[in-house]
C-alpha cells in the first residue's frame, strides 16, 4: 500500500479551461497540496457549501460562461462562513479593471495569465506557509 504524500492544505481551482485546471492541479500535486478542481461558478459555490471548512485557498479565473469569477468572489467575501478563505484571482494582463473589480470585491492575490506552473507553485506556497 503507498503512502499517501499531503502536506494537510486543500485547494480548490476554478477555471474553465481545461488546460489550466491540468497545468495547476499536475504543478500543486507536486508540492503535495490536496487538489479540488471544477469547470464553473455554480459547481465551485456547491463544493463551497459541501466542504468549505476543508478548503485552505481557492484559485478563481474571472472569465467563465454562466457564473463568472467575480460573482464567486462576491459570494465568498460577503459570507461569514466562507470570508476567511483566501482567493487568489486570475487575471489577464491587459485587463487592470480585472484587477481593480477584483480589489473591490475582495481578493486577497492576484495571478497574471499565462503564468507558469512553477510561478503558481511558488506563489501558493508563499502565501500558504504566511498563514
Ligand atoms: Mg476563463
């Protein structure tokens, strides 16, 4: 039987590109962070309401069909149970009004798109062992 390797922290990822939810969850794994990933606003609320004690810091992407980042951040920094949580946003470059809606919504970091799997890593664990 192996051994399950898990440093005790859980993320959840919220993006709708398949792609990113591979590049984020393959680089987290390896610095041995439990992973939870979904494609879209409306799932991430549910995992939130299911498990939200469980989860150490959320990666949210700001554009998604449907429910969109924004609106999840809003949801999370409004609610008792879930403000705490830190939410890293991803945003792209060009956009800074990602960035000042996001300040104003609550986000605590932001992550530049494209990043590189070792950018991500290094942020979360940075931002993770301050906590
Ligand atoms: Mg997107």
């Amino acid at each position: 039987m192996s051994e399950k390797v898990d440093n005790g922290k859980t993320i959840l990822i919220v993006d709708d590109e398949p792609d990113i939810l591979n590049l984020t969850s393959k680089f987290l794994t390896l610095g041995h962070y439990n992973i939870i990933t979904c494609n879209n606003g409306k799932e991430a609320i549910k995992i939130l309401e299911d498990k939200s004690d469980k989860i150490d810091l959320i990666l949210l992407d700001v554009m998604m069909p449907g429910i969109d980042g924004y609106t999840v951040l809003d949801r999370i920094k409004t609610d008792d149970e879930y403000k705490d949580i830190i939410v890293v946003l991803f945003t792209v470059k060009s956009f800074n009004e990602d960035i000042q809606k996001g300040k104003r919504l609550g986000a605590d970091f932001y992550l530049t798109k494209p990043f590189s799997g070792k950018e991500l890593l290094r942020k979360v664990d940075s931002i993770l062992s301050e906590k």
